[in-house]
C-alpha cells in the first residue's frame, strides 16, 4: 500500500484512461486561445497594475509587465510540454502523477482546488464591487448585508447576511457549463472579444490625453526596499505576476481539444503574448494620464480617466469591461475545476460518481453542480483577502510541481514522444525563481 502511494502513472496509460471519458471536442487554437485570455484577464489590468506603479514601480511598471510574462512563459513552456505529450484533462495533477506518484498528485489535486474553485470565489466578490459600482451610477443601492460577506478577514461575524450578487453570478454561469462545453466556449469567446474591444478603446481614445512628462523618471529614484528604483521594478513584476494567472487553465480543455498536442501550446502561448500587450499598453497610457503616485486606489483606472473631463464617460466603459472581464475568469474557473475531479475520480482518488458524463451535453454535470455549489458558497460567506491568500498558494504551488516534473520525465522517459519540447529546459526550470 505504501509503495502505491509512490505509484507513477505512465504518460500513455493516462491517456489511454482517459480515452473512456467521452468529452465532446469542439476546441480549436482561437477557442483555446480565448480560454486562456478569459481566464487572465480579469481584475488584474483594472486594479493591480495601477497599484503596482504607485507603490512599487512608477512608469517602469511597463517592464515590470515584461519580466513577469518572460517568467509565466517559461511556466507556460512548462505546461505546453506536458499538454502536448500528455492531452488528458488533468492539468498539474496529471502531469504531477506521471512524474511524482500518486499521493503527490492527489496533494497538486486540491492546490487546483484552491487555484480554481477558491480563485473563482475570490473573482466573484471583486465582481460585485464593480456591480454595486455601476449601480451607484443609475443611483440604485442594494442594502449592504445583501452585498458583503459575512465574516471579516479574521473570520469574525460581520453582521451581513451573504454576498448574493457574488453567488447568483456563479450559478448563472454553472448552469452554462452544465449545459455544454460549446455554448460556455462561445460565451467565453463573446465576452472575450467584448472586453478586449473595451480595453482597447480606453487604450486608443486615453493615449491623445497621454503627457510624456508623466513617465519621466522612467524609473524613479529607489526611495527604499522594493519601492522604486530597478528593486521596484521587481518587486512590481512579483505584484503583477498574479495577473497572468490562468493561462493554464487551457490544459484542463485537452480532451475537449481537436488537436490537442498541436493546438495546446498555440493557445497557452498566444493567449500570454496577447495579454502582455494589453496590459502593457493599459499601463502606458494609466501612467501617462496622471502622475504615477495618484494610481494608488482600488479603481486606478477610474481614477486616470477621471483626471481629464473628457474622458468622463470613459468610466462607465471601465466598469462594464471590469465586470466582463471578471465573468470571463469565473466562466473559466467554474469549466476547468470540474474536469479535475474528473480526472481524479477515474484514478480512483475520488469516489466514481465524480467520473460520470451527462448523456446529451457530453459534461461531468454532477462536478459542475458540485463545483459551482460549493465555489458560490465560498464567494457569498468569505471576505476578499482570505479567499486571495488561499489563491496565490495553491497557484504557486502547482508550477512548481510542473516546472520540476519536467525536467524528472526528461530524465526517466526521454524517448517519449514530445510535439511541443521546451527550449533549454534544464537551464530554465532550474533557474526558475517565482519573483
């Protein structure tokens, strides 16, 4: 018994395994690639890149940005690898299994938990601040026990009932994933195309208001530890690095996938390069706008349009794509924790019901209702900050174990087949630092 729980399980036997969960493949590179996008780009590019350069980076956050996607490439290379070689909708618990064993994996199992069902919740509670937001502005209220969570960060009662909004925007979505992978894959397409459209119209009509003298110093001077300075700007890409969290999210669709082992690394990497240009441009023009110092607030971006009179209308236009943005991401999340279990339910680590397909949609319909059940629970009841904190480490986790079962497999399976090979891995991965 002790020895099964070192257990590996062979790249070929998982995908012969999972050969009996009919999904139904409807996924091509631009869905996979909008899969990706969708689950990045969320409240990242509306809160923390502003926050970062105030406090962290000043205009340099601009590079910031690209230190932290070169580091989520090489993750992302990582996966691609692994996605390619082994297309089976198991994400870092798959590949953790094939490297690690089996108790490892069941561990990287509920880190993908905390990484999307918890991260879910935690996008969900952001959501209803910009849905209160954008209430305010019909001068419609909701009454605040119906909108907060009820325990604080040191989990103590807060008098609220429960974050409905928050769990009402789960459900909705559940009921979408249940219905099928095609008509979530094409909501997520829609709201993807309609944010990006959305950010870009910020980018395009804000950069006439740009000031060039806002970004000089380029990199302000160092003013102590981690702020300002090239010390900033690393401690900046470690703020922003958050916000490039989901592009894995891609692997988890494999078996919904045309052609997995050549349509996997297309979508993780383009969905990367896409959304490093955006946020890299929103970064230019929010510094440009106003003084770097002024973008410390929970709605910078609000807060660099409202500097200028004509582009107050440019508001209502941040708030709508913040809240598509952050439907996106838990679309994404709510699709990709179900197909987890799954994955675990057929290896045994879960109990069989979590392996059972819905007849007509092709789903796992009872993890989708499981899932979206539990995540909506977690949104309505939990404060930001703790679901925040369970987030970043199980994400920062599952790297780690994908990073290092890469360059184990190089060594233990060298003849396997691999469409996708990482470049100069053993350099990469054995260097790798999370900033």
């Amino acid at each position: 018994m002790f020895k099964q729980l070192w257990a590996t399980k062979h790249p070929h036997a998982a995908h012969e395994d999972a050969n009996g969960l009919s999904l139904r493949r409807t996924l091509g590179p631009w869905g996979l690639t909008a899969l990706g996008i969708g689950a990045v780009i969320g409240g990242g590019i509306f809160v923390i890149t502003g926050q970062a350069a105030a406090n962290h980076a000043g205009p340099a956050i601009m590079l910031s940005f690209v230190l932290a996607a070169i580091c989520c490439a090489f993750c992302a290379m990582a996966y691609a690898e692994f996605a390619a070689m082994v297309p089976v909708s198991g994400s870092a618990y798959t590949y953790t299994y094939a490297t690690f064993g089996e108790l490892s994996a069941w561990f990287i199992g509920w880190m993908l938990v905390l990484e999307y069902g918890v991260s879910a919740s935690a996008v969900a509670v952001s959501w209803t601040g910009y849905f209160l937001s954008l209430l305010s502005h019909f001068d419609i209220h909701l009454p605040a026990a119906l909108v907060s969570a009820p325990l604080d960060g040191q989990l103590r009662p807060t008098g609220a009932i429960a974050n409905i909004p928050a769990a009402v925007l789960v459900l909705l979505l559940t009921w979408l994933c249940y219905v099928g992978i095609s008509k979530s894959s094409a909501m997520n397409m829609a709201m993807v195309v309609l944010k990006t459209a959305l950010i870009l119209l910020v980018i395009v009509v804000g950069w006439k208001y740009v000031d060039p003298a806002n970004w000089t110093p380029f990199i302000p001077e160092n003013e102590g530890p981690g702020k300002y300075g090239f010390d900033g700007v690393l401690r900046g890409a470690a703020m922003v690095f958050f916000a490039y969290i989901g592009f894995e999210a891609v692997s988890v669709a494999a078996q919904e996938s045309h052609k997995p082992q050549r349509d996997m690394p297309i979508g993780m990497m383009l969905s990367l390069v896409i959304c490093t240009v955006l946020y890299i441009a929103m970064a230019a023009v929010m510094t440009g706008l106003v003084p770097y110092q002024l973008l410390g607030t929970d709605e910078p971006v609000v807060t660099a349009v409202a500097a200028h009179p004509q582009l107050g209308w440019l508001r209502v236009v941040v708030e709508i794509g913040a809240l598509i943005g952050l439907s996106s991401v838990v679309l994404v999340m709510v699709i990709a924790q179900p197909r987890i279990f799954m994955i675990m339910g057929r290896d045994g680590l879960l109990p069989p019901l979590f392996t059972k397909i819905h007849p007509k949609y092709r789903t796992p319909h009872i993890n989708t209702v499981i899932t979206g059940i539990g995540i909506a629970l977690l949104a309505a009841v939990f404060p930001l900050d703790v679901l925040g904190e369970l987030t970043s480490m199980g994400t920062l986790i599952a790297f780690a174990a994908v990073c290092a079962g890469v360059l184990i497999l190089r060594r233990t399976q060298p003849d396997l087949p691999r469409p996708f090979r990482m470049p100069m891995a053993w350099l990469i991965c054995s260097s790798l630092r999370v900033p």
